[in-house]
C-alpha cells in the first residue's frame, strides 16, 4: 500500500469513528509526518497492520499528542509516532535539555552523566507485526543513552557514560553520587522506574543529583516542549 493510500484509509477510519473525529487532523499530520521521515519511513507496513486489524485507537494514542513531560521528564510505552518512547522523542527531550541547561548556567562549561537501566523492547504487548520492519525493535536503555548521548555532545556539553557493556549500567543512586562526585551541572537516567518492561523514559537530574523542584521543574517543562 503507497503512502497515500494508508493515509486515505487512515482519514476514512478516522471519519467513521466519532470520537476520534477531534484529532483527525493532528493525527494524519503526525502519521505524514512519520513516514516522510527516512529514519522511521519503514515503519509504513506497521501502521497498515494496525490499520487493517481495525485498530484505530492505537494509532489516534500513538500521534494524537507529543508524550507529555510528567514527574522529571517523559515516560511510557516504547513504539512509533510522537505519543511514545522512541529515538525522535527522546533526542527532542535531551535537546530541551541542552537548552535549560544553558539558560540555567549561562556563560558556564556544561556537563551530563547518564544512566540507563538494562530494559530491551520486545513488544511484549503483543501491539505490531513481528513480520515487518520496526524502527523500535530491540532498542535498549543503553541504545537510548548512546543517542542522548550524541545529542548533548552535539550541543558543546561533555558527557560522562560508561563504556560499553552488556554488564554494566548506572543505577539511579550511583547516578545522583557521579553528578555531585563529578560536580556535573545535570544527569539523565534512561529508565521506566517500575513500569512494564516495554517502557522506558527520560528522566532529568539537577546539579544535586536529585530531579528539579519548582520553579526549575517548570521551565525545564517549557525548554521541553518547544
């Protein structure tokens, strides 16, 4: 199926179903949007799956919104479109980073450690085709840290992560102990806490080693968002 074909067919389901006729443009927009790009363009037989198995509703909660920022950063599923936790969320996220981090310390070398816990996407939910290509499939903690990674050192600022490892990572206190150790102005920690094993997040730690209180946490949330 051509890409306009799917987003034909993506507008009629969308039309048909009259709770989802409020995000109707925002989700075709998200869905073009995804496809045009080359990095996830493969995931075009994916959405056509869920399309065809008349699961709309996956698809308007993957791209009806961008994942929210909540308690110190974003967490939840990993998948595709703009509403899960995937390359092109969590660069934007460090990228919003970068920028509170040069208005909190304006004029100041910059610094990051970053942690990451030892999940991998396996699509335990059972939610995409195991028969087509994912641009999410098998990406770990680590892949995500390596990403966040570049996305700093691309913005001037040094970072501290460790080399890697099929058996290392950086637990949440040996993260908050490296940034104040390191005297680092922030870290991030690449991890889901206690969700699902299919979900992950980015979650930001201040120059304490401790994630940002108000009013700081208020203008992370708008660097985050732009």
């Amino acid at each position: 199926m051509s890409q306009e074909s799917l987003i034909e067919k993506l507008e009629r389901a969308l039309s048909a179903a009259e709770e989802h006729r409020g995000h109707r443009s925002t989700v075709r927009d998200g869905v073009v949007a995804w496809l045009s790009n080359a990095e996830t363009s493969g995931d075009r037989g994916q959405l056509e799956f869920l399309l065809d198995q008349d699961r709309v509703d996956d698809v308007v909660d993957a791209f009806y919104q961008v994942i929210p920022f909540g308690t110190g950063g974003r967490r939840g599923a990993v998948g595709i479109g703009p509403n899960r936790i995937n390359p092109q969320t969590v660069c934007s996220s460090v990228q919003g980073h970068c920028q509170y981090l040069a208005s909190r310390f304006p004029g100041e070398a910059l610094s990051v450690v970053i942690a990451y816990d030892v999940r991998v996407f396996r699509d335990a939910r059972r939610i995409y085709d195991a028969q087509q290509p994912l641009s999410v499939r098998g990406l770990s903690s680590r892949d995500f840290a390596e990403m966040a990674a570049e996305v700093y050192a691309g913005n001037g600022v040094t970072v501290h992560l460790l080399a890697r490892d099929r058996d290392t990572w950086l637990s949440t206190p040996e993260l908050s102990f490296a940034i104040r150790y390191l005297h680092a102005s922030g870290g991030l920690n690449l991890s889901a806490s206690h969700n699902p094993p299919d979900d992950n997040g980015a979650k930001v730690y201040n120059h304490h080693g401790g994630q940002e209180i108000p009013p700081f946490d208020e203008h992370l949330s708008m660097k985050w968002n732009v």
